[in-house]
C-alpha cells in the first residue's frame, strides 16, 4: 500500500491507513518541495509531519511534536534574530541532527529512516528523493520559497509556481520500488498543486505512476466544496480549476484511475463519500473506503501497464 502525501491531509490519511493495513505493508512517499535549511537545521516539513502521525507524537496545534518546547526560538528572539520560522526545541533536534548526517554523506532517504526509526514509526517513510527539489511561489512580483510565502505572503495572489531542481533530480529508488511493487496507490488529500506537484514534476516518478499495474486513486482534499485549511483554493484557482472533485480530477489526468470525493463526478470512476477525517475513526473510516474502492478497481482492471 503506498500514499503520495504532503501537508496535513495527507498526514491523517497516512495515520487512518495504519489502522486499516499492518504497518510493514504501508510506504508513504513524502513531498519534499517544502524543505528548508535553517538555524543550521536541514528541516524537511513533510516528511517528518507524517512521522509524527505515524507515531502518534502529533502536537494539537496540527504541526510539530507533542509538548514540544521553544526555549531556543524564544533565545534566538532576545539576540534579535527574525524568527519567522517557527519550530520547537525537539524539532529543531532533528533538523540538526538530519543537516549533520547529510553533511557526513548520508542520503536524505537514509537519514529520515533513522528518524522515523527513533519516534518508532514502523511503516516506511521515504522522501521523494534525495536530491533537492524547491517549491517556488510567485507573489509580489518575486519568487518566494514556499514556506516564506505561505507565512509571510499567504494572502497574496499567486502568480506561479515552478518545482527547481526538478528537472535534474529522480525519485530515490526505494519510491520508484515501492510503486513498482504496489497492490494499490492512494493520493492523499494533499494540496494537489504544491504537496503532489513537486512529486509529479519528477520524470522517473511520474513515468511509474503511469505505467504501474496498481490502481491508482486520488482522495480530494475538497469538502463540501470548501478548502478546511491552508492555501488550496488559491492554488487550485491559479491553476484554473474549480475547487471541487472535477477539479482535482482534472489536475492528475491521465495519472489516475479513480477519485474519492463528496460531490459528483462524471469524468472517470468515482467513489462519493464524506472525505472529512474527523478524528481517528474519520481517518479509519476514509482509509478503509479508498482501499476498498482501488481494490474494485483492480478486480476490473481498470489500469493497464
């Protein structure tokens, strides 16, 4: 089982998927567009939030670890640094302690294994690759890396998007394997333009998508027509899409071989149920159905390699 997942949508699905499947059968590939290096931390935002759902260590806030601290933030502040990013104390361990194995050779993939590994996560958590991969957002007439526009510009229009690095970099082999080898693949409820985008902007990633024999399923992040939380809408407009399962759709054509939605859609195979992950048994409940609606696709073999 493997979900393409970025952001909080796809986090929860990942988590709701744990009670669904057993843990050595679940591979989440992560986006890594978001990635930052800061406060001498390599911070990779997706990858590690979908290890804290994993691990139950989630905060409430919906982002970092659990009663996590931020003396040294509140530090940085009193020595006039502009803390515009924040993280907790032992999120910043990670990022430090990622930057320092990085730094010693290591592979990104490699890195973020020991991570999970250490906040007992036992399904497998790869980044989408090793090689840097930057999500860049235009707004004001500048180009701003993502997590600078979505905390300092949120409000401004987009006015493009491009994925640098894209062009040169490939899918680690151990994502290219895990769809490969897929009983079924699920797109998470992720921003389909910055969370999935980076991920499908990788020639060797998209190509196994296209040619996999799995189902391939999209889960809209859309409910009741209405974008829950962060910039969705903004970025399904600038993509010209309504923000609606047709839209969704429409952004992963020819890539996908149904979608799960809660509103009608005539354009390829749906399954329209309640895509609101209102707490674990939510989760549970939307996992259970996507599977169950790629493995009704398999049966009819709807997807050709």
């Amino acid at each position: 089982m493997v979900i393409l997942a970025g952001g909080t949508g796809g986090a929860k699905l990942a988590r709701g998927m744990l009670d669904v499947v057993a843990p050595g059968e679940l591979t989440v590939i992560a986006n890594t567009g978001d990635d930052i290096e800061i406060y001498g931390a390599y911070v990779s935002p997706d990858p590690d939030l979908v290890s804290f759902w994993l691990a139950d260590r989630i905060d409430a806030r919906g982002w970092g670890l659990l009663d996590d601290t931020f003396n040294v933030m509140a530090g940085l502040r009193d020595q006039g640094e502009d803390v515009w990013f924040n993280l907790g104390d032992r999120d910043l361990a990670i990022g430090l302690q990622r930057a320092r194995a990085l730094a010693d050779g290591d592979r990104l993939t490699d890195a973020q294994a020991r991570i999970a590994s250490r906040l007992g996560v036992q399904a497998r958590v790869l980044p989408m690759s090793d090689r840097p991969v930057r999500t860049r957002v235009l707004a004001q007439r500048r180009w701003w890396p993502l997590q600078e526009y979505l905390i300092r510009c949120e409000d401004q229009a987009v006015g493009g998007v491009e994925f640098r690095g894209a062009a040169v970099a490939r899918a680690s082999p151990e994502a290219l394997s895990a769809i490969a080898n897929a009983r079924a693949i699920v797109i998470g409820p992720s921003n389909p333009v910055i969370s999935i985008g980076p991920m499908l902007a990788l020639a060797d990633l998209r190509a196994a998508l296209e040619q996999t024999a799995a189902p391939v399923v999209a889960i809209s992040p859309i409910v009741d027509g209405q974008v829950l939380k962060g910039p969705t809408a903004d970025f399904l407009r600038f993509s010209g899409v309504p923000a609606s399962g047709a839209g969704i759709a429409a952004l992963y054509d020819g890539l996908i071989d149904g979608i799960v939605c809660d509103d009608p859609v005539d354009e390829l195979p749906s399954l329209r149920t309640d895509v609101l992950m209102d707490g674990p048994l939510g989760r549970r409940r939307l996992a259970a159905e996507a599977l169950r609606f790629a493995g009704g696709l398999a049966a009819s073999s709807v997807h050709a390699p």
